[in-house]
C-alpha cells in the first residue's frame, strides 16, 4: 500500500477506537446508574460557570461547522445544590447531540436561568429536528432517529439516555 492510504487505515482503526471507548465508558455509567452503585457528589455549584465551562470545552466542535454556540444566563443565578460531574456531562450530551445535527453555519443555544427556586438549562438549535413520531423514542437505550445504521453522525445511540437517566438521578 501506498502511505495515503496506511494513513487512512490507521485514522479509521483510531477513529473505531475512540468509538469503542466511548461506547464502554456510556455502557460503565448506565451500568453503574443501574446497579445503584452510582452517588451523586452534592456540593453547592455555581451552575452558570460550570455550564459556561462546558459550554466552552465543545466551543471547537461547533466551530469546525461554522456553528455560532452560545451561553446566556436569563437570570443571576444562585448557588445551587447539585453534582458537578453529571451537570457536565448532561450538558455536554446535549450540546453533542445539537452540534451533530445542525446544519453548517448553523446556531446552539444554552440558556441557564431560573424560575421562582428552580434553576434550569435549556439547549436549542436550528438543527434538522426530531419527527415527532420519533419523540417518544429518543431517550431510549441505542434508539436512533437514523435507523440506516449509517455512521453519517457517528455515537453510540446512549447520549440521551445518559441525560434521562442523570436527570432522574
């Protein structure tokens, strides 16, 4: 073979590799979600830093489509009471999943606000949009709108589920 094209292979043989990592580590969390061996770490966050940091991690993701991805607090929040760690990741599964399916030049938002004393975050885009024959299906465990079994947006059908289920958490 020439160079190009053992370069290929072996960016096809990573790429298959972080996709395999990622579907253990999902599979991990579930499983721990499962088993109950999972406690949340309660400690008193600042949730509109912790969102912007996250919000900030995937900021490359969205400029590699020309994505305009946004932070806006509606409201000064209080310190509230909850674990950092699937704070992050929820917002992060949602930001992957708004990023994956806008179109180029497209827009995410992220809006942290609050509510009478209910703190919240709200993620829109100006993506394709999910049917609505499909909508009581997406939190399911491996459930993909795109049913091809194209890996046109890659992941492993897990991201929203890991959100239901630390949300319940």
């Amino acid at each position: 073979k020439q160079a190009e094209g053992i370069r290929k292979d072996v960016m096809r043989i990573h790429d298959d590799a972080i996709r395999m990592q990622n579907l253990v580590t999902d599979l991990l969390l579930l499983s721990s979600i499962d088993s109950q061996k999972m406690f949340n770490r309660m400690e008193l966050l600042n949730l509109d830093q912790v969102v912007r940091q996250t919000v900030d991690r995937v900021q490359i993701h969205a400029q590699e489509k020309d994505i305009d991805l946004e932070c806006i607090s509606v409201a000064v929040g209080q310190p509230c009471f909850a674990d950092r760690q699937s704070i992050e990741r929820i917002v992060s599964n949602l930001l992957s999943n708004a990023i994956k399916y806008t179109r180029q030049n497209g827009e995410v938002k992220v809006y942290i606000g609050k509510i009478n004393d209910q703190a919240y975050i709200k993620v829109t885009d100006n993506g394709q949009g999910i049917e609505a024959q499909y909508l009581d299906r997406i939190f399911n465990r491996f459930y993909r709108v795109d049913a091809t079994g194209s890996r046109l947006y890659g992941g492993t059908g897990l991201g929203l589920s890991i959100v239901s289920e630390l949300v319940d958490l």
